[in-house]
C-alpha cells in the first residue's frame, strides 16, 4: 500500500515555511547584531553564510559570544518595547 504524504510532509505547507522563515530571520539578526559588536569577524562570517534555522545562532548567542546573552536581558527588551 502507497500512502500519500505530499500535504503531511511540514515543508510543503506556506505557514510552516513562513514560521521558520521568521524564527531564523529573527536569531539571525540578534547574532550578527551581537558578533558585530563584540568584535567577532569570524562568528559574524559562521552566522552569515550557514543556514541553520537559528541552531548555529542561538548557539553563538548563548554559549559562545565574549557577552552571552541571558533570559532576563531578552526580557528587558520585551519590556522597553
């Protein structure tokens, strides 16, 4: 028996796309944004040209940058906003 996946498989739907499009886009910009400014040329190239829908990212942001960024200061921004 074939079963037919075309609409199971998440890829195939424009609203998962969409949100996954919008998750990387938005870690993308915080990590280049803080590679940048911590003066970390070659974070800053990692992060520009692999795609990794915001692991690579979040990874920098959290665990490898000179400045880690921490919960309460993504909620201070939430909360200046």
């Amino acid at each position: 028996m074939h079963m037919q996946l075309d609409g199971f498989l998440p890829f195939n739907n424009p609203m998962f796309v969409f949100i996954i499009l919008v998750w990387s886009i938005f870690w993308k910009g915080i990590a280049l944004w803080r590679s940048a400014q911590n003066h970390q040329r070659n974070w800053f190239l990692v992060i520009l040209i692999v795609s990794s829908m915001g692991i690579i990212e979040i990874l920098y942001l959290f665990r490898f940058s000179k400045k880690r960024l921490t919960i309460q200061e993504m909620k201070n921004w939430i909360k200046s906003r």
